[in-house]
C-alpha cells in the first residue's frame, strides 16, 4: 500500500540500515491500521477511484454533512501520523503521498488533503499522471 518495502524487499547480501528497518515498521503500521480503520468498508483501498455516497431512496448525500463514519477516525489518525513519519524518510516517493493525501481526505480534512495530492501529481512518473487525474 503505503510502501513497496517488505524484509523480501531488501537485498538478501545487503545488511539493512537502520533507515529501510524504520521504512518497513512504519509502512507495516500504515497497513495496519488502514486495515483497522476501513474494516467498516471492508476491502475499501486507497487506491480505489473516489465514488459519491447515496442512500437507500437513490438520492444523493454529500459526505461531509453525513454522520455516517466511513472510517474507523482513531486508526485512520494513527495510519496518518505512521504516514507523516514515513514520509520523512521517503519524501519523493509519490505512491506514499498519494495514500497520505487520500488518508486526509477520508479523514474529511480537505485542506491537507489537497496540498498533498498536488505534491503527488507532480512527483508522479508521466505514465500514471494520467491515471491520477479525473477525467
């Protein structure tokens, strides 16, 4: 999700800094507690396209004004602040950023979210901008 770091990832003749343990704690706890927060939604990922929200009688609602949690809030929050310290270590890495915007924008606070899908697309290789943007 988060990371493409495992312990399979590494090199088998490398030894592992302190760093890439770090990165793999970190992107293990992002998958963690995304699991965690989305178990309402179950299978919900961070890389599914964004759908609007309706209810039963076919009307549309808007998410903002639901009380309906689409998320688990105190593990989406913690998936957030394993995200944040990960991006420290890994700051051009634009899948990560993708997911920790989409984290934020789960979380309903558009005004991070936002900032750090624009820092995505423009870290984003040429071939997936195109799968990034609304059509």
């Amino acid at each position: 999700m988060a990371s493409d770091l495992t312990c399979n990832s590494l090199p088998v003749h490398d030894i592992a800094t302190n760093q890439d343990i770090i990165g793999i704690y970190l992107a293990n706890l992002i998958r963690l507690h995304w699991k965690r927060a989305s178990r309402i939604n179950y299978g919900l990922m961070l890389t599914y396209p964004l759908r609007s929200m309706h209810d039963d009688n076919g009307k549309w609602s808007k998410i903002n004004g639901s009380s309906i949690s689409l998320l688990r809030p105190q593990d989406l929050r913690l998936a957030i602040m394993a995200s944040e310290r990960l991006l420290i270590l890994q700051p051009n890495n634009w899948a990560l950023r993708r997911d920790h915007g989409m984290m934020w924008y789960y979380s309903r606070d558009y005004g991070k979210a936002v900032p750090e899908l624009s820092i995505c697309m423009a870290f984003a290789p040429e071939g997936h901008k195109g799968r990034l943007t609304v059509p």
